[in-house]
C-alpha cells in the first residue's frame, strides 16, 4: 500500500508528529488542547495525553497492544498503532479509536501540507568537507566543556521552523543536572 510506504519513509520526529496530528483529527469535536510539554502532547476532558506510536506493518492486529515502556502518574499515554490492515489507538488496551488506510492516506495529505515536512529520503546529502569541519567543531566544543569539569550534549538543529511555535521534546532535559550543559550546534 503507498500510505504505508510513505509512512514508513518518516523518520522517528516526523512520525511521531504524524501520530499526534491523527490523535488531534480524531478529538478535534472534542475539548482538546496542545501543550507539548512537561510529557504531555494534549489536555483532552482536563486529562494530559502522551501520544506514542509504533510501527507493526508486518502484523495483522484485531486487538491493540499495550505501550510497556516509562510512564508517570496522572498522564494518560495514547497508543497509536499502525498495522498492515489498520491503525488502532488505545489506552491500556481499551480501544479509543480504529481507523482505515483511506482516511490515514488524507490525514497523512493534510499533515503534510500543514507542517510542509520534507521527507529525510529527499533531503540532500552533506558533502565530506562538511561532515569533516562538523567534527573537528564538535571535538573542540566537547573538549572545552570537558576541561571545565562538564559533562556536554550536542544537539544538531538544521530546520527549526519545521517545529513551529512547538519545541522538539529533546530541547527541554528531563532532569537538571548541575555538571551538565547542552550545546546547540
């Protein structure tokens, strides 16, 4: 099916985005509103919604699967899944709402023109030179921060107006750490 292909050309960002905007589709008649912070994509009825996805495309599923991995107190985590015949989203299990690849095909339509995303296979490649000055750049900020006794995080940043007015989850850390410091290059 092309909608599947497609789907499966996004990268991790793309695709999790694409999860949210099918989650927003779906309880647009409803009170929802974005947050995008604090591990909460949406306040849908006064509840904070994670939305996750996944990617099951070998799999025919009737039944939803439950999302195992971290989660915390009070935030409902919205589990979108994305079958060979279906998607399915669910909280622990119970079936919120199945959708066909004929309304997934026009979401992912819209989705697209709304956020104007580039698909990564048709981003052009970076020449060697650039790969080679981006090293030397990175080694040298790792290694200042290093000689000041702190522990340093790159994060690259080559289209921030594809976020939006939104930050990608990775800006904020999740905890502060005094001897730690995030470089933005």
């Amino acid at each position: 099916m092309e909608i599947i292909e497609a789907i499966k050309k996004l990268n991790n960002p793309q695709f999790g985005s694409f999860g949210e905007y099918v989650f927003e589709y779906q309880y647009s008649g409803h009170q929802i509103k974005r947050k995008h912070s604090e591990s909460t994509d949406f306040i849908l009825n006064g509840r904070s919604i994670d939305v996750k996805s996944a990617r099951y495309f070998n799999e025919i599923q009737t039944t939803p699967k439950k999302y195992n991995r971290e989660k915390k107190d009070a935030i409902d985590y919205a589990y979108i899944q994305f079958y060979a015949n279906t998607v399915i989203c669910s909280i622990e299990k119970q079936v919120l709402f199945e959708l066909e690849y004929s309304l997934i095909k026009n979401l992912f339509q819209e989705w697209q023109g709304k956020k104007k995303t580039i698909l990564s296979s048709s981003v052009p490649k970076i020449s060697n030179q650039f790969k080679t000055n981006l090293i030397i750049i990175k080694e040298c900020v790792l290694n200042h921060f290093i000689s000041l006794g702190l522990k340093p995080r790159i994060i690259y940043r080559t289209n921030q107006h594809r976020f939006g007015k939104e930050s990608p989850g990775n800006l904020i850390p999740k905890k502060i750490k005094s001897d730690s410091v995030t470089i933005f290059l």
